[in-house]
C-alpha cells in the first residue's frame, strides 16, 4: 500500500513538473523563440501557402533588481480604499476613502520591502477541517513615502505611492 502512495505521489510530481514553457505566446524552431508570421499580406492564407518563421530572439528573464550601493530602488503601489455608504456629503466620502486608500498603499509598500509573515492553523476532527485560520501581518516604519497620483471614481479612490530605497537605509 506505501509503495502504491508513493509510486503515485511520484507520478503526480513527475506531471507536474515534466514541461516548462520556453517560450510563452510563440513557438521553439532550432532552441530559440521564434514568431510565426504568414506571406499571405494580410489575407487568409490557403493550404498551399507557406507560414515563415521570423524575428527568432532569445527571450533572457530580467533578474530581479538588487539594491547596491550604486543604485537606489523605486517601489510604486496602487492602493485603492472606498467611500462609506453613510456620509454627510461628497466630500466626506471623497476624504475618507482617500484616507482609507492612502493606508492600503502604505500597507503594500511595507509588504514589499519588509515582507508579509503568515499563520495558519487547521482545526482537524475525525479526519474532516472543522475552521481553518490564515492571519497575514506587516510590521514596518515607512517614511518618505510620495503620492504620485490621485483617482476617484464611482466611490472608488486609487492612489499610486511610490518611495525611494537607498542601501545606506538597510546597511548597518
């Protein structure tokens, strides 16, 4: 019975992982990406017309930016916050929900530059989940923070935050 799990739990894993996508949206013609374009100019091709293929690039992932202490970093978050149903007036709605919006921005640039610690725990009776619990949290000082852009639709505020890493902030 172990062996048949295990043989199983191999063969899921071997599935899963058996082929990655070399090229996303285009085709692999002699190891590269390459785009397929028809020589019809712009009308349906027949059968007997050929397909070329053209513009064959190597598609390189950027790597993620590292902080140096040559170079700074720009962190850009949208946070979005909306206006309560019971306001006094429009201007009201307008202010808290930029409010609301300029704390859930705040909220993501911490989560990306400090990063996001998660709980979970699974309450488990007779072999069935009886409550299963993830709480997320940030702890982070987020100073000199710039609103770039303001939105405000429909009782919808989005505002577009950005801030400045520098090494000297995270070197000591």
């Amino acid at each position: 019975m172990k062996f048949r799990l295990l043989l199983i739990a191999l063969l899921s894993a071997s599935v899963t992982f058996a082929e990655e996508v070399k090229c996303p949206g285009s085709v692999e013609y002699n190891g590269q990406c390459a785009e397929i374009v028809d020589d019809c100019g712009g009308l349906p091709c027949s059968d007997n017309q050929r397909i070329e293929v053209i513009e064959i690039d190597d598609i390189v992932e950027e790597p993620e930016k590292v902080l140096t202490q040559q170079e700074s970093i720009i962190v850009s978050v949208v946070g979005q916050g909306v206006a309560p149903m019971n306001t006094i007036s429009p201007a009201q709605a307008y202010a808290l929900a930029k409010r609301a919006a300029v704390a859930d921005a705040y909220r993501l640039i911490a989560e990306k530059v400090k990063g996001v610690r998660v709980d979970g725990q699974d309450l488990i009776k007779n072999m069935m989940v009886k409550r299963s619990t993830v709480r997320t949290s940030v702890q982070a000082m987020v100073r000199n923070s710039n609103i770039v852009e303001t939105k405000y639709k429909e009782g919808l505020c989005e505002v577009e935050m950005e801030i400045v890493l520098y090494y000297s902030q995270f070197a000591q």
